[in-house]
C-alpha cells in the first residue's frame, strides 16, 4: 500500500514565524504536490514536483515555498506566516504504475496561525 | 477562475436509495477524471476514474459518468450506505501531473 505522510497532525504557529510542513512518500513516487484545502474552496493546489530539485508552481503559491531534495521527501515552506494561511495542508503524490494520474493523499496537517 | 464546479455543496439520501452527486467543467482539453471521498480529519482517497474516451466506468456500487458534449460527469452510489458520508471531491486533468478540483459536495447517508 502507497504511504504518504506528514510530519504532524496540527500544528500552531505565531504571525511572521517560519514553518516547515514535511511530507515523505514510500512508492518512489516521481510527482508530488501540496494542496491546501479550505471550507467552501475545496482542494486548491500551491506546488507540485514531477521530479528532484524541479517545483512547478501551482494556483496560489504567494506566500510558500517548496523543496524537494530527495525523491521521498517534499516540504513545505511559509517564509512568514500570516493569519491568512490558517488552513488544513495536504500532501499528495502519484507516479508511474498507478492508474493515470491517481494521486494518493497523506492525512494532512492542520495549521493554525495565531 | 473554477474549472471544474460542484454546484450542490451538500446532499441528504435515505440508505439504500441512489446518491447523485454532479460536477461540471469548463476546460474542453480534460482527459481524464476522478472522484476522490474524504472523510473529516483524513486526506482524501481515490475513489474511482473514468477516461475521456469512455463514458461510463463501474466499479461495485460506484458508477461514474461522462457526457463530454455538455461538460458533465456524474457519481453514481447504489445502494446508498450510512458510511459513504463524507466530502465528495470531482477532479479533472489534461497535463498529466496536476489535478484541478471542485469544492466539494458533502453527502449525508441516513438511516
């Protein structure tokens, strides 16, 4: 079975600290992705990598960054966070031998900006 | 700007009868579809997919439909269970990597 996992389950953060979301897949997965999901907006995607060190932006990457520099591994970054990034973050990835495009999802950090 | 819309934010059905829960799309270059169910407190799970090149896929009580004229595809639950309460996310793709996905239609199974 495809693991996905991220480092904690709820996370509390004050305005303008750094932050750091981890994120580990254990199938070799070449695509991963960080989505953020918000009532009444659904799933909206902030960054994905289709393989180490690439980033591809996503639809609201303004205020994150990502890093990818092992297969494995995909983090998250808020340089500053904001009130405004107070949301449920998930981590998904997908690679060849699933069913096209199939994305499988860790649990999801819960992330609140004081 | 949404390119894939679930327009019903929630739905009530009695156990054992049908649940229809509809998506809609904007973007012709789509190829391929997905229905995801999350559950609260957990990330979402793949629930079934259906290729442009289809228009009908089936999988146990779960049947997904495409109508590519009119831009719709529908999830199909018969018969309806009190576990298949959850949040129900449409999702499309054309580039191969990422998923563009609806806001979501949360469904309510009741006894």
């Amino acid at each position: 079975d495809v693991k996905v996992t991220q480092s904690s389950r709820y996370l509390v953060k004050r305005t303008g600290e750094k932050v750091f979301l981890e994120c580990v897949q254990d199938m070799d997965h070449e695509n991963m992705f960080w989505y953020r999901q918000d009532p009444g907006l659904g799933l909206r995607l902030i960054y994905f990598s289709y393989d180490v060190k690439m980033k591809e932006k996503g639809d609201i990457p303004e205020g994150y960054s990502v890093s990818r520099e092992k297969k494995e591994r995909f983090s998250l970054i808020l340089e500053s966070a904001s009130t405004n990034q107070t949301s449920m973050y998930l981590c998904a990835s997908s690679g060849p031998g699933q069913p096209y495009n199939e994305q499988f999802f860790g649990p999801g950090t819960r992330l609140t900006v004081l | 700007d949404q390119q894939v819309k679930q327009n019903s934010p929630s739905l009530s059905v009695q156990e054992g009868r049908i649940s229809i829960l509809n998506c809609d799309y904007t973007n012709s270059m789509f190829d391929y579809f997905l229905w995801y169910k999350k559950y609260p407190a957990e990330g979402p799970t793949f629930l079934i997919s259906i290729s442009s090149i289809k228009d009908k896929n089936e999988d146990g009580r779960f049947t997904v439909f495409l109508n590519k004229s009119a831009k719709h595809l529908s999830l199909h639950i018969v018969p309806s269970q009190p576990g298949d309460s959850a949040v129900y996310f449409c999702a499309a793709s054309h580039s191969g990597y990422a998923l563009n996905f609806g806001k979501g239609t949360s469904l309510l199974v009741t006894p």
